[in-house]
C-alpha cells in the first residue's frame, strides 16, 4: 500500500525548517520505504502591490527569499541525504513552478526571481543527479 506521512511546519522561520527538517530525517531512517517523492510546493508571492524601485528593505528581501528558494534547497537536500540511493528504490523531487519563473510580471519582481531561482536550483540537482527524477511542473 501507499503511506503518506507529513509535516506541518512554518516554512517562513528558521525554527520551522529546522523542525521539517528533523522530522524527515527521523522519517526517512525507515528502511522500508521503497520510493521518496517529495514536492516542493510552499511559496508565497509576497506583497505584489510593490514595485521594483519599492524594495529597499534587505531584511523583507532575504525573508522572501529565505522561504521562497532557500527552504526548498535545505529541505530538498536534507531528504536525499537521509533517503540515500537505495537499491531498487526509486526517488523524485517535484519543483512547483509558474510562468513567473520565464516571463516577467510587473510589481512580481521578488515571485518571478524566486521562481526562475528554484527552476535553476533544480535543473543543478538534476544534472548533478542523472539517477534522480527531477520535475519542475508549471500549473498555470
């Protein structure tokens, strides 16, 4: 059968990440799992009444980004540690991105660079991981 486990954790504060990121290496010690999917879909598309010139704050930007890019690394590589290559065992990772991560939108600054960053940040994953099923999937 299908088991799903999750975590609820606020992924916007360090101490969230922290607590995610623990409970899957707790989780992921199971030998019996056979498959790892994880989906990164957490994100935010912040405060889009902003424009480009509105952004001077370095702590609302380093926050946007810390949720938006940063957890999704940190998460994504502390599951494929814990999972390892298991023979026989199959692992993805799914990137939920947007045509904001290819097209700008105006006052969507911080979302479109967040979006292209998680795109690229996963491409890197799949080139450094040929064994690694690695998917960036745009629903809009």
């Amino acid at each position: 059968g299908l088991r799903v486990q999750y975590v609820a954790a606020d992924l916007g504060c360090e101490e969230g990440l922290r607590r995610a990121s623990a409970a899957l290496r707790e989780l992921l010690q199971d030998a019996s799992f056979g498959r790892l999917l994880l989906v990164n879909n957490a994100g935010s598309l912040g405060d889009i009444s902003k424009s480009f010139q509105d952004f001077t704050d370095l702590q609302e930007i380093n926050t946007y980004f810390s949720f938006n890019i940063s957890s999704a690394l940190c998460l994504t590589s502390t599951a494929l540690r814990a999972f390892g290559a298991r023979p026989g065992c199959s692992r993805t990772v799914v990137n939920v991105s947007s045509l904001c991560a290819r097209e700008p939108f105006r006052s969507w600054a911080l979302y479109c660079a967040g979006k292209a960053a998680r795109d690229m940040l996963f491409r890197v994953l799949a080139l450094e991981e040929p064994e690694l099923r690695v998917l960036s999937y745009a629903p809009g």
